[in-house]
C-alpha cells in the first residue's frame, strides 16, 4: 500500500522516526536523562538520648557501647532518572561508581542470615586498597538498584545508589552500560537539594497529590510540573504560601495511572534546581492491621471464624504475616476464609504471590527486622554491618516484581544500628515499617537502666522513630507497628500498654504524616501474652484499638492523602499540637494533651480546661468548616476566622483531638456516611463492652473523672 503511494522503505524508516519524534520519542535505544540529585539524609539531634537500646556489644567493664553519637555523620543516596525513547525494553546492565562496577564492588558472601538472605558488601569483594579507598571516598555504596528494570519503552526508570555516608568530593561520577551504549553523569553533591515530601495517589489513580520542600527561605514555587518528563503543569493546581515550607500539587489525570506502574515527577524552579523522585502508583484506605491471631488445631475452623470475626469488630483491615494458628492459617487458605475476608474488608499480607490461594494480597512481607540480622553478620566489623542485607532483598524485591506487579511491598526495619538502619533501608521498598515499642522502652529503663526513665514517662518515643523513618522513606508511605503485648517473663515482667498509651501513640504516629498502623500482637501465647488474651488489661487495650480504629479509619479518606507541614500555631499550655497539609482543600490539626505521664503502673492524665489553638491557614485555603473525628464519628466544635487564622475553641481536653478544617463542603457528610456504613454499629458494641478496669469513656479519648 506505502509503495503504491510512492513511499520507499527508507521514507518509511524516516517517516516512524518522525512520528515518534512528535511523542518525544525516536526510534534507537537511546535513554533520555530527565534528571539527577543526591539526596542527603535528614539528622535528627533532638533524638539523640533515643538511640540507645537494642545494641549489644559492651566495652571492658560490661557496660552497653553507644552506637550513635552526638555529630555523627549522615549519608544519602545519588539518584538518576531516565525514560527510554526506544521502541525496545532497555535494560541497565551495568552501573559505576567512580568507575568502579557496582555489581563486581557490592559482592555477596557465601552466609546466610534472615530467609536465607546472603549478606553483601564492598568489604567481600576482590577489589585493591586503591579501588576501596575510591568507594570509601565516594560516601561507601551500600546498595544499589534500577527500577523497574527492564525499562519499557516510553517508560521512566530511577537509578539509585545508597550510600553510608557523605562523599568527600562534591560531585560523584555515575556511569551506566545498557545493550547499546553508555551514560555517564555527574551529579552534584548537595546537602539542601530540593525533594519530594510525599507522593500519594487518590483511590481512582486519577489525581496525584505531590507535596514540595525547597531550602530556599519560605516557600518556593515551581515553574513548572512535569510527569516522566513531560510538562503537566496545565493539569496541575499549585498551592503557594511564602510563609510556608511545603507547597502542595494536586496532578488531575484524565487517564488514571495504572496500579503499580513506575512514574518520576519533577518540579522544576527559577533557580536552576529540580525537585525530583520516582514512585510507583498504590492506592488504598488507611491500613489498620493486626500481627499474629488465635491459637487452634488445623480444622478448627469456627475457631478462625471467630477470629476473623473479632478482628472486623475491632475495625482490623489488614491481617499482617506471622498468622501463627494452623486453624487460621489453613482457615484464611480455604474458599470460605477468603470469601468472609473480603466480605468483611480484611486483606492480608504474605510473604510470596500465591501464598495461601491469596490472590490480591495488601502487601508482600519482604523481610522481617534485616537491621537485626545484619548485626550477626561475619567478617565485617560491627560499624559496617548495617545495610549488609539490602542488596538481597533488592533482588528478592525484583523476583517478586517479575511475579506480581501489581502489589506494594513492605519491609520492617527494627531498632538495631539507629539511626543509620532507617536511612539505609528506607529508600528500599514501597512501604518502609518501624516499630518503636514504646511499652519495651519503658521496660527497659525500670530494669536495666533507672537513669533513662525520664525519657520515657511520655511516648515521645514513637514521635522520634517516626520522624526519622518518615524522612527516610519520602515520599513514600510509613507504616508503624505499635506494641500491644504483657510481658510475663518472671525476672523482668511488665504490663500491657494502657489505653491512654495507646491513643497518644497512634496520635504522635499521626503528626509524623504514618500512612498505616498494625499492632503486635494478637496471639495469647507466652512470654509475649498479646491482646487476645483473657485478661481485664488485656480487653482493656483491646477495645481501645478497637475504638482508635473507628476513628483513624473515619478520617482515612484525608489520611492517606496528607502530609506532614509546620503551620503557625500558637495554643494552649500543654496542649501539643501537629499539622498537615491534605492536598489543597483541608488541613489536619493533631492536639495531644501534654499532661500525662507513664510508669510501670499505669498512665496518669490530668485534663485541660478552656483549651485554644490559633493556627494560620495558607494563603490558598477558604474554609468552610471545621469539625473533629471521634470514634463517635464527626462532631462538631466551636470555630472562628479571625483574618487570615483560624481560632479553635476546644473546651475540655482529655487526651487528643483530631481536627479538620476543610474548604470542602461535602468532606464532613462524606465521612459522616462512610462512619455510619462501616463503624457505627461496631463502635457502639465496643462501647457497651463491660472491662474490670474501665472508667467511663469520653470520646475525645480519656478517661472521665
């Protein structure tokens, strides 16, 4: 047909250059370089007298050494973003750092630790003194990666190198090798680059909502929007307020982005400089899980039934790995587990596609605690082992890639090697989980060291592990695990946590912009008796999480969508107060009643009275309302506008307020609706439950005098 238009093979060759030229794309295999950055890691010295346990080596007279010291160094990680303009898969096959091969320098030892993980570093492989020394200079790789890998044609991909600490030079060379030719970079060494604060993606995949941070003095907006490289600012709308050090974006797509696809988005600014970050697209509602179950016999299936069940009244939507019950476990296997999950909303995470007939798990479980296996490994000096894992389950996450790639996954790092554990890993998967027990701290110190108890009378602790993962893993989603177990050992005994605990940890997992939360554990079983136990404390917190549940769930919707920003706010002594940015249309305020305190007896709160909270909404935000979440559901409070402030009068004080004030006039009947559809009825069971060592509840999360 061509030839009878008189169009020759070679017009024809020209002719599809041409037409994919018009979609910025041509026709070699020739990866465009849409951007780079090294991104530092964030310290934290406030958090310092935190950094303490979970280390175990002891100098000559017995006594724990520090891990973390005052002025320790931080690292960061280079990042690369590329699209491929080929017709083509495009596959990375090398990467160089300083010219060095990362795959023959980051070599793997022949141990094996955690799911038969082998640990991998650049003190295993055959390299010179020279070459060594060129690798500690450029800040020491820990791990690296290229994602997704291969790179679809059209597609974007990031290349990303974890460093341990700071280079010394202030620009590193990266070199990449794929079928067809080579690329070579060299990326500035900034300590105060521009970055992504979050990336979160609406239920439908069809808005983006991008949250920016730039050094620069006050806010600074960008110019300009761009999605794998194409400008998309005409899509986008901009929230700017000078006084303000995040600028939120909100990206309509009319197509929505597909789920688990790869994407980089970029905002570039009058100086030159570009916030940038690759991210795959999950959706989904606030994810409020449960670790372990019910003990039972294989078979006994009314058991798990039970089990499932109480989970669902307790307003549990994930069901998190570690089931720990052949009833359970083979209950969750079977058509009839399955379907009552999905009736009742439950997802579960697991470790592998297929596990279980599972067939659209929340998550997959990547490791347990690496940071902790990394201390067992040989051969390295105890100050290098952190991070010794990472390269394997890079590959362990590819592998599960290849197999599903429609499911995020999550990976919990624990409290060994802190900080630097955190920063390491938090780049590593989709999900980035801690679990700051806050109940073990406080165990800790009463036995072991008595010194430290003023640390821990407040759960601060929470805060302090979740800034720092939060920083890490930006933009994106931090999930906490809060303890919900009794100790029972008979030397160092210790109680379950107290329902007051418990709220304001779950508030201070809030502030930090926590995108799920789960509890360890359920299962009754010693020396950790965990919350399905028959024990009055145990109820107690039970029900507590139960309520807690309702209520983070209720304002899930604006959750999942919000990012931690720093308004100005001035309240009421004592009165602890948080914001967050929830795209363009509300604000959060987290409030926790600073007039508490925890030994290990119990939790004491003294209420405040004629509470206040001023706060300066942005410039771009008119407000419509402004009402809190209880697990009664939304309620109204006593507002006003002063200017441009907004004056709270929140009366009595128990223990923590969740507020939201909305430019939105159909968010608060939104809610209302999806609370009375989902929570109501349970709440209002939980409510009637009767617990030996309850007092009256109030909604706003304390206990009545």
């Amino acid at each position: 047909m061509l030839g009878k238009l008189g169009i020759t093979s070679s017009g024809v060759a020209t002719l599809l250059c041409f037409l994919w030229s018009l979609e910025g794309c041509i026709a070699t295999a020739e990866p465009e370089l849409l951007g780079m950055f090294y991104r530092a890691d964030r310290p934290f010295p406030q958090f310092l007298p935190f950094w303490r346990e979970a280390w175990s080596l002891k100098d000559a007279t017995g006594e724990t050494l520090q891990y973390a010291y005052a002025g320790m160094p931080v690292g960061g990680s280079v990042h690369v973003f590329l699209r491929n303009t080929g017709l083509e898969p495009l596959e990375v096959e090398e990467v160089r750092l300083e010219g060095l091969s990362l795959k023959r320098a980051i070599a793997f030892s022949e141990q094996k630790r955690k799911r038969l993980l082998r640990p991998a570093s650049i003190y295993f492989a055959d390299l010179t003194t020279a070459e060594r020394e060129r690798l500690l200079s450029a800040g020491e790789p820990v791990w690296w990666r290229v994602e997704p890998q291969p790179v679809s044609p059209g597609g974007t991909a990031q290349v990303l190198v974890r460093l341990r600490r700071t280079p010394q030079s202030k620009t590193l060379r990266l070199g990449l090798q794929w079928n067809g030719g080579t690329l070579e970079v060299l990326v500035p060494v900034r300590p105060d680059h521009p970055r992504m604060a979050g990336i979160f993606f609406s239920s439908a995949l069809n808005r983006v909502y991008l949250y920016l941070h730039h050094p620069g003095d006050g806010g600074r907006k960008p110019r300009r929007i761009l999605l794998g490289g194409r400008d998309v600012t005409r899509d986008s709308t901009i929230g700017y307020d000078e006084t303000l050090d995040i600028v939120p974006v909100v990206l309509r797509r009319r197509k929505p982005l597909s789920p688990g696809s790869f994407h980089v988005f970029q905002a570039e600014y009058e100086d030159g400089l570009t916030a940038s970050a690759g991210i795959r697209a999950w959706s989904g509602d606030f994810a409020y899980g449960m670790w372990g179950s019910k003990p039972g016999k294989e078979g006994d299936d009314e058991l798990a039934r039970w089990y499932v069940w109480d989970l669902y009244e307790h307003n549990i939507n994930v069901q998190m790995e570690m089931v720990g019950s052949a009833a359970v476990r083979g209950f969750l296997k079977s058509e009839a587990g399955r379907q009552l999950c999905a009736e009742l909303g439950i997802r579960r995470m697991v470790n592998e596609p297929g596990k279980g007939n599972l067939k659209e798990p929340w998550a997959y479980f990547l490791v347990d605690e690496p940071d902790c296996g990394d201390y067992r490994v040989q051969e390295l000096k105890p100050h290098l082992r952190v991070g010794s894992l990472a390269q394997a389950l890079v590959q362990r996450s590819r592998e599960l890639r290849a197999r599903d790639p429609l499911t995020p996954h999550l990976l919990n790092v624990d409290l060994t090697f802190k900080p630097d554990n955190w920063y390491i890993y938090g780049q590593l998967p989709d999900i980035l989980a801690a679990d700051p027990y806050y109940q073990e701290r406080i165990r800790a110190a009463y036995y072991d060291h008595p010194d430290r108890l003023p640390l821990y009378t407040k759960a601060l602790y929470v805060y302090a592990v979740g800034r720092v993962c939060q920083s890490a893993c930006a933009p994106k989603p931090l999930h906490l695990i809060l303890n919900s177990v009794h100790h029972i050992e008979k030397e160092q005994p210790f109680r379950f946590a107290t329902p007051e605990e418990k709220r304001v940890e779950v508030y201070y997992a809030l502030a930090v912009g926590a995108k799920g939360l789960s509890y360890w554990w359920y299962t009754p079983v010693p020396p950790y008796l965990g919350v399905g136990a028959d024990d009055p404390q145990a109820r107690a917190l039970w029900r507590a999480i139960g309520l807690l549940g309702a209520e983070v769930r209720t304002a899930g919707p604006v959750l999942v969508r919000s990012c931690p920003a720093p308004l100005p706010v001035t309240a009421s002594r004592r009165l602890w107060v948080r914001t967050l940015l929830a795209g363009l249309d509300t604000v959060v305020v987290i409030c926790v009643n600073d007039d508490y305190a925890s030994d290990r007896l119990g939790t004491v709160v003294r209420p405040l009275e004629r509470a206040e909270v001023n706060l300066r909404l942005p410039a771009w935000l008119e407000p419509k309302e402004a009402f809190e979440i209880t697990f009664e559901g939304p309620r109204d409070i006593a507002w006003e506008r002063r200017g441009a402030d907004v004056a709270l009068h929140l009366g009595r004080v128990d223990l923590t307020r969740l507020i939201l004030i909305s430019a939105d006039p159909q968010l608060r009947d939104h809610l209302q609706a999806l609370y009375q559809e989902q929570f109501a009825a349970k709440v209002a069971r939980l409510v009637a439950q009767k617990v030996e060592t309850d007092l009256p509840l109030s909604p706003g999360g304390g206990r009545e005098e």
